[in-house]
C-alpha cells in the first residue's frame, strides 16, 4: 500500500510539475501572440528608451508617420515636463523621433508617455539610481530574426527576448535588487532589418529599463540600424566610420560604457573617441567596454585569422586606458577570460574566483538568445572559464563603487553557471595604463583604415542594392 501512495505520489506531483510548467509558459506566449495583433500599431511605433549620456538622462525614440512629436515626463508629484522630439526621416516615408528627457533626480521614480500625430504610447515608469550600486542584465546575439519560413518568426524570437528579460527582472527580484540597464552586445536583429528592431522593442521592459546597444556585424546587413538607433550620447566624428553604427559612450554610477561599433576597423578614430571619453568623465572609477567581437574564446577555428587581426587592434587599447572588462559577443559561445595584458594571460581567472586589482583586463562573450551554438572547435589557452550549453543565457552584473560581480544564468534550467567578482582599491586598480604594443599604433592605423575603406566600399554596394540612398562618400573617406 505504500508502495502504491509513494507511486502514486509521484505519478501526481509529475502530473502537476508538466501542467503548471506547461501552463506558465503556454499563457505567456499565448497572450505574447494575441497582443502581437492586437496591439499591432503600438509594436510598430518600437517605442524604446536608451541612456543619456548620464544618469540624469533617458532617450526615448519611436516611429511616427508625423515629424512632430513629444515625451510628456510626470514627476513623483504629477508635474509634467515636456520633451521635445527631434525627427529623423526614414527610407519607409515615415521618421524615428528621439527626445533626451534631461535633469532627472537621483533614486527618483518618473512615468512618461510618447506622443506625436494622433497616436499616443502607453504610459511607462521608470526609476533613476541613487548611488553607485546598480544592477545591470548582459546579453548578446538576440538574433531576432524576419524570416518568411516560419512565418512568425519575428513575433516567436522576439518572444524569447521577453521571455529573457522577464527572467532576468525575476531573478533580480529574488536577490533583493532591480534591473537598472540592459547591455547588448550587437547582433540584435540578423538581417539588420527594422520589423526586427520593431520585435526587439516588442516587450514593455524596454521601455521603462534603459538599453544600451551596441551594433554586430548582422545589424549592417541593412541600414535600418542607423534609423532605429538615432540618438547616441559623447559621439565624436570619428573620420573613417561605418555607414551604420558609432561609437558613444554613457556614465552610470561609478562606471564609463563605452559602447564602440567593432564593425569599424579603423582604429584612429575609435583610440580618439576613447580619449575624448576619458577626459570628459576622468574620474569613473571603472571603464566598461561593450563591443561584438569575441577576440579570445577561440571556440570558431576559422575565424581565428579575423580574431588575430582584432587582438591586434584591441588589446593594445584595452591596455593603454585599462578596460576592466569588455562585454563582446559574435561567436555565441559563453566564455570568461583570464586577465589579459599585452595579448597574454598574466593571472588566472576560476569560476566563482575573486580578483583584486587585475594588472589587465577580463574578456567575456555570452550565448545567443535565439541562436545558441554546442558545436565548438576548441578553447584559447586565455580562456578562464567556459560552457557550453544549448540554452540562452543572461548574465546580473552587480556594479558598485569597489566591485563588479557577474553571476551568469540559463533561463529553462534556471543554473548559475558561472561567477566572478572584480576588485579594485583604488580606480587604477593594477592598471598600468600603458600598452607595450603602442609603438605599433601609427602602423595599425594605415592598415585599419584600408580595411575600413574596403569593407565600407563593400558596404556600399549592398546598401544601393537594397534601394538605400546612401552617399558615396559619407564614411568611405571620413573627415
Ligand atoms: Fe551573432
Ligand atoms: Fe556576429
């Protein structure tokens, strides 16, 4: 007899486990579908907030069919502030407005609501840190995709974002503290196409959590990129650019992003970018960098030459103004480098291990939300910690005025597989702020800007071909 309630205990309890699994995540895509039609005029307006270039600012942009626009911003009080848009006109006849809502407060929670033409957005809310401690979520490669065959598959990879970023906000919650920023690490839509971008934005968090995006090399497939992402904060005119995407830096806390376009090879622009970065916000105590390509996992053997040619570009940088941590994607494979100096491991790096003061800098790429690889070649020797698994991943990234502590999540299983914490006590930390390959500048810069001139020309060509009306010039020979 017992044998059978023991049985028939666990017959129930599988039962149970299957539905409520099932069910949870059966109504939410139910509703994520229903709403894709029902609230068809909203998604297309791709509402979307990005940061200002600090902590007193937001961006909000969305598509409009008037250039007239405005955010009303309503304080704890209920006062409103209004915001003038700036207009973009699109290749679709239409335009990207983007108003910077300006002299926020600290720790101070503000609604807003978008409006232009006839149309008006839903009210969203949002909340302003108050010190230097702040949580953010790091993701890469979202891949959503517009692909005929299926025939929803922006709406069904735009769903696994969701999906995401509500499991990140959740375990967020569970730990005492909320989600403050989203950073991307490029390749956000895979065609580089706006009914992409629409599906990335799809979701309400997006909306009330700033995202900070940088561009892969599958946004450039179209210049759509360049039209959704309009309003960037601490832009130089870099000379040499790409037709879509620029660098822009932001400071949140106690930490500079530098959000850089690795698109662009031509490294004398992106090093004065930089050092206009740096002396505009000297005092950060950390320097965050967030760009698409995966210099040191090692897990795509073909790519290896391009990679060798990217460290050779990147390292010397990340050296000479002390990078604590660069947050990169492209090849899709989750990986935590050792402390990297001069292109060599100079300390291990060991999950769940602590550094303190690392004379160099951290590496890590995450998997793809949509597209996740287990098919690996191999690991770099500079590889401190790696897994592979076929579920997306999302990473908490605790900043504070002495310490960064990343804890990495997989969504279905819901494991932490990896987590490091970065010390420094002083804001040099170990850094030497000097890079040992700097005699090598003058010549990386002719060979940079040849290869952006080439691919830019290449560029060129398939922007015309999708009907773009691209200038010749504009960023084929720069200033
Ligand atoms: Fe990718
Ligand atoms: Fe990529």
């Amino acid at each position: 007899m017992k044998t059978f309630r023991n049985s028939f205990a666990a017959v129930l309890a599988v039962i149970m486990l299957f539905t409520c699994t099932f069910a949870a995540n059966a109504v939410s895509k139910e509703v994520w579908d229903s709403n894709w039609t029902a609230k068809q005029e909203d998604i297309n307006a791709a509402v979307v907030m990005t940061p200002g270039a600090d902590e007193t600012q937001r961006v909000i942009s969305w598509y409009s069919d008037s250039d007239n626009g405005k955010v009303v911003l309503y304080d704890i009080l209920g006062a409103d502030h209004i915001f003038n848009a700036g207009a973009t006109a699109t290749p679709d006849g239409d335009y990207r407005l983007s108003a910077t809502v300006t002299d926020l407060l600290p720790g101070r929670e503000y609604s807003y609501i978008c409006k232009s033409g006839d149309w008006e957005s839903d009210t969203y809310t949002f909340t302003t840190i108050d010190d230097a401690a702040f949580t953010a979520v790091y993701m890469t490669d979202i891949h959503v995709s517009f692909d005929k065959t299926p025939e929803n598959s922006v709406r069904d990879t735009a769903y696994n974002l969701d999906l995401v970023l509500e499991t990140a906000v959740n375990k967020a919650a569970s730990k005492g503290s909320t989600l403050d920023l989203v950073l991307s690490a490029g390749d956000q839509a895979s065609d580089g196409l706006r009914e992409e971008y629409v599906g990335v934005t799809a979701n309400k968090y997006l909306k009330e959590i700033p995202m900070a995006f940088c561009i892969g090399n599958h946004d450039r497939k179209s210049a759509d990129y360049n039209y959704f992402h309009v309003a960037k904060p601490n832009t130089i005119d870099m000379g040499l650019k790409s037709y879509t995407g620029t660098d822009y830096a932001f400071v949140k806390g106690n930490v500079l992003f530098l959000m850089i376009d690795t698109n662009n090879t031509s490294m004398a622009g992106h090093r004065e970018f930089i050092q206009n970065a740096v002396n505009t916000y000297p005092d950060t105590k950390w320097r965050v960098a967030v760009f698409h390509h995966d210099l040191y996992s090692g897990r795509i053997e073909s790519r290896e030459s391009e990679n060798a040619f990217l460290r050779l570009m990147w390292a010397p940088v990340a050296d000479e103004f002390g990078f604590d941590l660069c947050l990169t994607g492209h090849s899709h494979y989750y990986t935590i480098s050792n402390v990297m100096y001069n292109n060599k491991t100079v300390a291990p790096v060991e999950n769940g291990g602590k550094i303190t003061d690392p004379a160099g800098t951290v590496y890590m790429v995450s998997g793809s939300i949509n597209n996740p690889r287990t098919d690996a070649d191999g690991l770099s020797k500079n590889i401190g910690h790696a897994v592979l698994t076929e579920e997306k991943i999302y990473n908490l990234i605790d900043f504070s005025a002495n310490s960064i502590v990343i804890n990495s999540y997989t969504v279905e299983s819901d494991e932490c597989i990896g987590s490091l914490t970065i010390e420094k006590t002083s804001n040099a930390g170990g850094h030497s702020y000097s890079s040992p390959m700097s005699w090598l500048n003058k010549v990386i810069d002719v060979i940079s800007a040849i290869a952006c001139i080439v691919n830019n020309i290449g560029r060129y060509y398939d922007y015309t071909q999708l009907g773009f009306d691209i200038p010749l010039f504009d960023g084929l020979l720069g200033k």
